[in-house]
C-alpha cells in the first residue's frame, strides 16, 4: 500500500505539473480540441472547418464535449487535463493489475519504466488518445485474462473495454486477434469451448454500434468512417521507416528498450504476454504510417516485460536500477520543457487573428491550429500563387505561413504586393505578420 501511495503521488506530479508549463498545441491536438469544443454545443456536430470528421475515433473528442457541459462552458485548460486524468489512471491500475496476476515489485518497476519512459510521459500531458487507447486495450486484455479464471461477467466488461479502445484508436480492432490468440494459447485444441470468448465478441460491438449508425447517417455507410480513415492515412516510405526507427529509440531509450528484450526471455512461457505482445509486433508492421508515439498504444506490455526484467535483477544490480530510473526522469522532464516550445508561434499568431477586427477566412498549412485559435474558415496552402490570389479575392483575410515549411511561392507573392509590417515574435521559428492594403496577412 506504501508503494502504491508514493507512485500514485510522484504520478501526479509529473503528469500534471507540465500542464502549467505554455505551449501551443500539434495539429492533431488542435484537431481533437475543435471538435470537442463544437461537440460541447451539439453532441451530433462531429466537425472541424465545417467538415464531418468521423474518420477521427470519437472517444476522445466526446470526453472533452462531455467535460465542458459539466464544468458549464468549453473550456481549455479543463481539456488538457483528460489525458494527464488517464494517464494517472492508467499507471495505478497496471500496478494493481500486475500485482494481482504477477507480484508486487513487478507491478511497482513496471509502473514506475512506463511513467518514467520519456515518450510516455510527453505526450501524456497533451490533448492526444494513445494513452486513452493504451488504458482502454490493456484493461480490456487484463479483465479477459480474470475471465479465465473463472469469473464470467469479465468478459462482458473486456469486451465493452475493447470497444471502447477501439472508438479511441482504430487499431482498437486487434483486440479480437489478440484476444483469440489467448485463448488458443491457453485451452490450446479446445478454445472453441470457451464461452466467454463470444460474450467478450459480442459485446465488443455494444459501444461500436452507435457510431457505425451515425457513420451510416453521414457517410451512408454503416463502415465509411473506417474507409475514409484508411484513405487518408498515408503511406511510409523507406527513409521514412528508417527515421521512425531512429526516432523511435532515442524516445523510448535505449534503457528501456533493452530491459523490455531481456524480459522477453522471462516471459515466454506467459500465453498472455505472448499474444499481447504478438498483436503488438502485428499492429506496428500492418500500419501504413508511423509515427514513434504509435508505441504508446501498447506501452503497457513493453512497461511489464522491462518491470519484469529489473525486478529479476533489481537486489543483484540496485545502483544500476537507480541510475537507469534518474536518467530516464532527467530525459523526460527536458522532453517535455523542450518540445512545449515548438508550436509557440503557431499560437500567438492564431491569438493574433483572432482579436483582429478584420472579417474573413484564413489560408495556412496548420487547418486545425488555425481553426481552433481563430474559429474561422481556414483554407489549406494552394497550390500555387496564382490560386492563393483567387482565394484572396473571394473571402480570405489572412494567409499564414510557417517559416520551418513556407510555400515555394512565398517570395512571389510578396514581391507582388504591397505589404506594412505590423508584428513580429522571434518564438518557434518566428512570426512575422504583414497587413496589405486590403488585406490582413500573418507569416509564422
């Protein structure tokens, strides 16, 4: 109890302290926010920039609507605090679970490598679903793994876990998989015997129903919305592979890679760390984008293999614990202050247009940041200068630029305008704001 009581404390310190730390938000953070906000009014506006976005899992946007009408109004500094809530949770619950299925100093080294893990703890203080998604899955795999033991209505709350994890992520959907690799693994030639394996299927689409009738009222498709999410997801190329790769361990550490292997070994012979790490390894190579917070869906796992590990060699190699346990908190805690600058710019000249005066929509590669400042109509870059001009005939007033990616035909349509300097921020990659004769123009 003594151990729960102090990560439950130093937990929420670090998760909720960088919260008062200013920073701007991601697009994908500004995205989520915005349809949250627009939720909060009418729980059938599923929007952002007047667009259906259903192909965005629902979850998260709903908890933030959810939130706001409670508290009385939209408000953003209340929404930033749901994935920091979930994540305190989610760091408990693993110590509690693992303690009951494994043994206490398992559970306290496998909680204390996830909070610790620098791509964990940074994104656990933005307005982002993975850590949502990873309490959700894990839980889900956990309350299946009680089932088998013999308490049926398990699977009825895994199954409605399971739902809910994939309405947060859409790869919410290995849950099945996974589920039924366990269940082979474990009754081996007569898993089809398990009963509670179809209520746990079953009961997966309890929550899922909903929003598929809602995709079929927008989309005229009872499944579009998976559809449109798998269109409009990318595709990876090699050097992008690569750079994931790269990017991906000196985030998690090389720490924390190395302990999660070598647990791995200790583990083998565990059919539930089996297919859960399996249905994790499948997940990453399925996907057609990657980015290194895609790990996080399945943090915990990873937490519980390297827990297991330095638990086995925790009395033999305690400095050595010590010291991996105060490098991994001195990366975060500069993760987290380093990259809370990036979107400053972003911000301040979103803030700008939205206190000025001047009517009309506004051109910038960050729709969703500029949305969720300003609450106008934002257009994405055109293609070319002489579509920018279109635009600026019609109803746009403002046309931001970020210097870390500006329009090839930045320099052109400067050149062929007459421009008044009337702020500048030297924040991010800095911000520059022009107004034209006609027109008011901001440049990050």
């Amino acid at each position: 109890m003594k151990k729960l009581l102090i990560l439950a404390l130093c937990t929420g310190i670090l998760l909720f302290v960088p919260n008062f730390i200013e920073r701007g938000f991601t697009y994908d953070e500004a995205l989520y926010l915005s349809i949250g906000r627009n939720l909060s009014q009418d729980f059938k506006d599923y929007t952002m920039n007047s667009n259906y976005m259903l192909y965005r899992p629902p979850v998260l946007p709903y908890l933030i609507s959810i939130t706001s009408r409670v508290a009385g109004g939209f408000s953003g500094g209340i929404s930033m605090g749901i994935t920091p809530f979930f994540s305190f949770l989610l760091i408990v619950l693993l110590y509690i679970v693992i303690k009951h299925f494994y043994d206490e100093k398992i559970a306290f080294f496998s909680a204390v490598f996830l909070l610790l893990c620098p791509l964990y703890l940074r994104h656990s203080v933005r307005v982002l679903n993975h850590v949502e998604f990873a309490f959700f899955f894990s839980m889900a795999l956990f309350s299946f793994r009680k089932g088998l033991q013999g308490r049926f209505w398990w699977f009825f709350l895994s199954g409605i876990l399971g739902g809910l994890a994939f309405l947060t992520r859409y790869v919410g959907v290995m849950y099945i998989p996974v589920m039924g690799l366990y269940v082979l693994l474990e009754r081996k030639t007569e898993f089809y015997k398990e009963k509670g394996c179809y209520l746990s299927f079953f009961s997966f689409f309890i929550p899922v129903i909903p929003w598929a009738l809602f995709s079929n009222e927008v989309y005229n498709g009872y499944y579009e919305f998976m559809r449109v999410a798998m269109a409009v997801i990318p595709t990876d190329d090699f050097m992008h592979t690569v750079q994931y790769i790269a990017v991906t361990i000196l985030e998690l550490t090389p720490f924390f890679i190395l302990f999660t292997i070598l647990g791995i070994k200790r583990l083998k012979r565990d059919s539930f760390f089996l297919a859960y790490f399996c249905g994790t390894l499948l997940t990453l190579v399925l996907l057609r984008h990657r980015e290194p917070r895609f790990i996080l869906d399945f943090s915990p796992v990873l937490a519980l293999s390297a827990g297991v590990f330095a638990a086995s060699i925790y009395e033999r190699k305690k400095t050595l614990i010590h010291v991996v346990i105060i490098l991994l908190l001195l990366q975060s805690a500069g993760e987290v202050v380093y990259t809370s600058q990036f979107e400053l710019h972003i911000k301040e000249a979103g803030l700008y247009i939205a206190q000025s005066p001047v009517k009309g929509a506004v051109i910038a590669n960050e729709e969703a940041q500029m949305y969720y400042y300003t609450q106008r109509k934002v257009y994405f870059y055109p293609l070319s200068e002489k579509e920018s001009k279109i635009l600026l005939q019609e109803d746009a007033a403002f046309f931001v630029v970020n210097h870390c990616s500006p329009p090839p035909y930045l320099d052109e349509l400067l050149q062929n305008s007459q421009w008044e300097l009337i702020f500048a921020t030297e924040k991010g990659c800095g911000a520059s704001i022009y107004s034209g004769k006609n027109f008011v123009f901001d440049f990050v």
